[in-house]
C-alpha cells in the first residue's frame, strides 16, 4: 500500500517524454562511472513487477494487461541501451505486512457479499408477479454482482513469473542490453530499495512510496531515490512519458537541472509537496518511524490524528543535527503520546486499537527495517537482536527477544493461521471461539456497541451459505458453452442465470441423453447439500454431515465411525489422486497428463462425451486466479447406495 499521504509528502514531476527519461538515466550513469561508483557500460533500472502489475489488472480504456504492459515496458527500456531487471514478489508474505492480509480478507468478504446478492437475485428471478419494487431490489443485486465480480477479479495472473521469465531469457536486443529476472524472498520492495542503495540499479520503476522511505538519502551518490511511476502508453506509440517521483530536495535539484533545457522556458518540472516529512532524514530509523505513524504496510491505519502535517511539524521540531539516537527517542515519545489519545476502543471492530507502546512502534520498524532482500539486509548490517514477531528475519548470529505480545489469528478462506500483535487488538468468533485478527473478521465496519452483534470469523460465515454457487457471470457463459447452449452477446446477467440454473439441474448426470449407456452416473453436487443428505428416499448416505476442510481431513477419518475396510478403501482413493498419465517426450500436453488418471476414469465412465468436457473445465478453474486454492476447498464423505 506505500506509505499514507504521499501526496503531501513527495515531490511529483510533470508527465516527462521518454527520450528525456532515456536521456536522464544516460547522464545519472555517465556521472556516476565518471565518479567511480559503478563500473556498468550501461544505465540499469529495476522495475517492480507486481506493482506495475496491477495498474493493468481490470483496467478500462486500455488494451494492456499486466503480462503485455510489463513487456512493453521493459523491452522498450532495453531497446534504448538500458539494462532491465525485473524484480517479483516471492510466493508468500511475512505476517507482519498487514496491509498484505486486509488486501485477503476483504477480498473473501466481497466472496461472501456476492453469495448473498446472488441468493437474492434467485429469489427473485423466480417470483411470479414483479412489481417495480422487487424489480428494483432485482436491479440493484445484479448491478452489485457486476461490481463485486470485477473486484475479486483483481488479481495477477498466477503464472505471471513463469512468463515473464520465458520472456527475459527469449529477449535479444540490437543494442546488447539484457532483461533480467529475479523472484525475492518476501515482498520485492526491500530488495529494489537495496538495489537503489548500493548503485545497483539507476533508478526503478514502480509505484510504491514505500521506496523513498526506504531509500531516503540513500545511494552512492545521494541519489538514489528516483522512482519512475505512472508509465502512459498505447499500441500504436508504445511507451510514451513517465513521472518521477522522490522524498529528496536533492535529486529534485538534480533533475531539474538537467532536464530544464528540455522542457518549455518558465515549467516548473516539479510540484513542492507540502510537507516533505522524508527529505534530509538520513537513518531508516527516523523514516519507518514516521511511515507507521502515516499508515503503511506493517499498520495501514496508520496512528489517529498523525497525518502528514502533524507528521512535518514535528519533523520541524525534532534537533537532528547534534545527537540522532536522542532524536529518534524524541521522535518515538511523541508517536506513544498521540497514540494515547485515542480511544481505548476504536469505533467499528475493524479498526486498530492505535494505542501504541515504544515496544510496539520500534517493532514495526523493525518489520520494515530487516525484512530480507537478495543481499542481506537493506542497511548492510544485521540486527542484534529481533523481537519473536520478526523471528522469520533472523539470519545467522541475531538473537531473539520476546518483544510485544504476539497472537495467533486463524485466518480466512484464503489464508492459513498467521501472528499480528495483541496491540492490534484481539477478537473471538462466536460460534468457533477462534482468535481473529481486525482483519479476519466477517464485519469490520460494525460500530462496537451495535446491539446484538456478536463477532464472526469468514470461515464460519462462508458455512452459513453452503448450497449457494460461487460462479461468476463469466464462468455461467463458459460452462453454458460448454453444453451448447447458444446465447447473444447483448444477453443480460438474468438471462444467463436462469440458462445456467435450467442447464445445470442436469450437469453431471446428463439422464435426459442415453443414461443406458453410461456406467457410473454422476450425481450433481447439490445432492451433497445438507437439504439432500437426509433425505430417507436418497441413494446418498452420509458419513460427515457438515463440510470439512482438505486441511483437516486426517482428523476427520479419525473422527468418523468407519469400519477398517473402509477407511482403506478411502486412503487408498485418496492416493490414487496422486496418479496421473505419463507424458511421453514429443506427446502433446492434454487434459489427461494434468487431471488424476482415477479421475479422468470415473468422468470418461459417467458422461456420454466421455468425461472430456468436464476434466477441461476443472483444468481451466485450476489455472484461474480468482479459484479458491486446495486449502481452502471443502468437502463432504457419504456413499452411495445404487
């Protein structure tokens, strides 16, 4: 999320053409090899592939994507001379990047909204007699199920490294520059910061004020806080300008100077922030210090009543010239004391406590400041020691102390258990008892105080709506072609939903076509929902009756009265999922070298199309980003009795 308020608190330039861009970068290279701080023969930038990423993700009134804008931007930085790095987010996020989880968890909650709008919409597709009223209740859910659809649609391509990696190592440039990839740890910010530090790299292009505040006065020159956003560009001319944003007076002064021959006579090429809060702090220390009180990653609430004003008038107030650690202390004392105003209980359970110990805040600074990067540690030297929270920073020879009191959040549909600090504050699902998080909670809006709110976890919410699809509009059109089902492009979400709902009450078992000829019919999946389970008249005899999760399914046969025979019956099922046909070298990859070789028996034994529609189905969800992931899939045991 960057840092709270970067408006206020960086400079911005002016859309700059990419020849003056290329012409910056060409001279900020030259100057510092003439100076003997790099030997490269070329200008470098890193770009931050996720961040740049996402401006493409959904995004309207373009034809990019995040893969092709990504592309695009870095082979025409190649082209030009300049050396490109692309730097990825690792695979998983430390815990103590808090912003990381609200992203998760409100996604699961647009999940759960959606749930509710499409039981909504049919309810009232099927009531006989519209009146405007239930026409406009019916008007209004379709219209939400479009825009949380798109939302929970955000998400990169979940084979993005795999291609951009394809993609570095096929580039060949005329002008001998390379494209280079590389996947960090945690998040890549740390690492691209590090690169801006240690002259690696000439600038970067991204996105995130996360990057002055770690940067700062940084690099080998004092300039290492250049930071390339907002790329505009379109098919036909490419890459077309690009504004430079930085926390530093100095590198302001710097560009300026070699830019002003290049723009008009009298432009200012760059806005004066109100309350430069970063320019001139020389130690990470003083700059994370501030960055949590602003709001970011490790608090993205930031502290109440410390914005970016409050933030540079202390700042103004603060003697940083004589003694630094004394500074920083003063600078500690006075976030603990605006902390404390604020109430000992927030208004709505979403928010954080804010009332925040000196322990506490050296500890998120601590979550900024030694996050690993490719080499070490951002300030070049390892800590004495981190706080339990941090444990996961520790490389060889730090110790570790208790540090603030660290629980245990069980988390929701689409992350595991995971630490937050008590300091956060601490809620329990009523019905599980589980310890949530602020962030893992179903309702973080509700004003503490609501009269008959009780505090749910997601997980137990989501059981509430068990029976209900979990299909987006798009997914209702692929599976309708699927059963060749014609429709026209002008057909509204209504239509498509009664389609799909008449189409798929015959899904899986097809016995309206040849039922003689196939040998182990498949039921729908509705007929696992508890309305069917009990059923006296049902071939499905139950063995759990509520949903379990995949995680949990040891504990689950161990819990069921199951007769040896069966059990290995089960184990042994279980594992043949394991099984898939052998890929000879020169075969074409198909469905069935990617789907359980079991499982493509049992389809091609219960469909009359030989069960291939049905396995490239579950191989396209597989692949799609907005499917719920195997830990998260849930599951009910019965047998079936025909």
């Amino acid at each position: 999320m960057g840092v709270g308020s970067q408006n206020d608190i960086l400079w911005k330039s002016i859309p700059l053409s990419f020849d003056n861009i290329i012409s910056l970068l060409d001279s900020h290279h030259k100057s510092r090899k003439q100076q003997g701080i790099v030997d490269r023969i070329r200008p470098k930038i890193s770009v931050d592939v996720s961040l740049i990423g996402y401006l493409f993700v959904n995004r309207k009134n373009t034809s990019f994507d995040p893969l092709s804008a990504i592309k695009l931007i870095s082979k025409t930085f190649a082209d030009r001379g300049v050396d490109v790095l692309l730097d990825c987010d690792g695979n998983h996020r430390h815990h103590s990047k808090r912003a990381h989880q609200d992203r998760v968890a409100s996604k699961d909650r647009f999940r759960l909204e959606l749930l509710e709008y499409r039981a909504e919409v049919a309810q009232l597709i099927n009531v006989p007699n519209v009146t405007s009223d239930i026409k406009a209740r019916k008007d209004r859910a379709m219209g939400k199920i479009r825009s949380l659809e798109n939302q929970c649609g955000q998400s990169l391509p979940m084979n993005l490294f795999s291609r951009m990696e394809e993609f570095a190592r096929s580039y060949s440039g005329s002008s001998g520059s390379t494209i280079q990839i590389e996947q960090s740890m945690w998040q890549a910010d740390p690492t691209i910061a590090k690169r801006a530090i240690d002259g690696e790299v000439d600038a970067i292009i991204s996105g995130d004020s996360d990057f002055p505040m770690y940067v700062g006065a940084g690099g080998p020159d004092g300039l290492g806080d250049i930071m390339l956003r907002s790329p505009h560009m379109t098919k036909r001319d490419g890459l077309r300008s690009l504004e430079i944003w930085t926390g530093q007076k100095e590198v302001v002064d710097h560009v300026s100077g070699f830019l002003q021959s290049k723009v008009p006579t009298g432009t200012d090429i760059f806005n004066e922030p109100k309350y430069p809060v970063f320019d001139g702090l020389v130690r990470i220390r003083s700059r994370t210090l501030f960055a949590v009180g602003l709001g970011c990653d490790v608090l993205p609430q930031g502290i109440r009543n410390f914005g970016a004003k409050t933030a540079y008038a202390l700042k103004e107030e603060i003697d940083w010239t004589t003694n630094l650690d004394a500074a920083e202390d003063k600078l500690v004392d006075e976030l603990v004391k605006v902390s404390s105003k604020s109430p000992s209980k927030p208004k709505t359970f979403g928010n954080c406590n804010n009332c925040l110990s000196k322990e506490v805040l050296l500890c998120l600074s601590n979550s900024l400041i030694y996050e690993n990067t490719h080499n070490g540690y951002i300030t070049g030297e390892a800590p004495k020691e981190l706080e339990q929270y941090n444990r996961l920073f520790g490389e060889a020879g730090v110790q570790f102390k208790e540090g603030p009191i660290v629980k245990s959040c069980r988390g929701c549909m689409s992350s595991n258990i995971h630490d937050f600090l008590e300091a956060e504050g601490v809620h329990t699902c009523h019905v599980c008892s589980s310890i949530l998080c602020r962030s893992c909670i179903s309702e973080p809006t509700i004003k503490r105080g609501t009269e008959g709110h009780q505090t749910t976890c997601l997980p137990c919410r989501m059981n509430s709506f068990v029976g209900i699809d979990e299909v987006t509009e798009e997914d209702m059109k692929l599976f309708l072609n699927d059963k060749g089902v014609n429709f026209p492009a002008t057909v509204t979400y209504e239509e498509i939903l009664q389609l799909y709902h008449l189409h798929k009450d015959h899904d899986g078992d097809l016995f309206f076509e040849a039922i003689s000829d196939i040998q182990y019919p498949l039921l729908p999946s509705s007929s696992l929902h508890c309305s069917q389970l009990f059923d006296p008249n049902s071939q499905i005899k139950p063995i759990t009756t509520d949903p379990g999760k995949c995680g949990s399914i040891c504990e689950i046969i161990r819990s069921m009265s199951m007769s040896s025979t069966d059990v290995i019956n089960l184990i042994c099922l279980l594992a043949s999922l394991t099984h898939f046909e052998t890929r000879e070298k020169g075969d074409a990859l198909s469905f069935e070298h990617v789907v359980p070789k079991n499982v493509v028996k049992m389809s091609s034994e219960s469909r009359v199309h030989s069960g291939q529609r049905i396995c490239k189905r579950s191989v396209r969800h597989a692949v799609d980003p907005g499917t719920p992931d195997i830990s998260s899939a849930k599951f009910v045991f019965a047998y079936y009795d025909g």
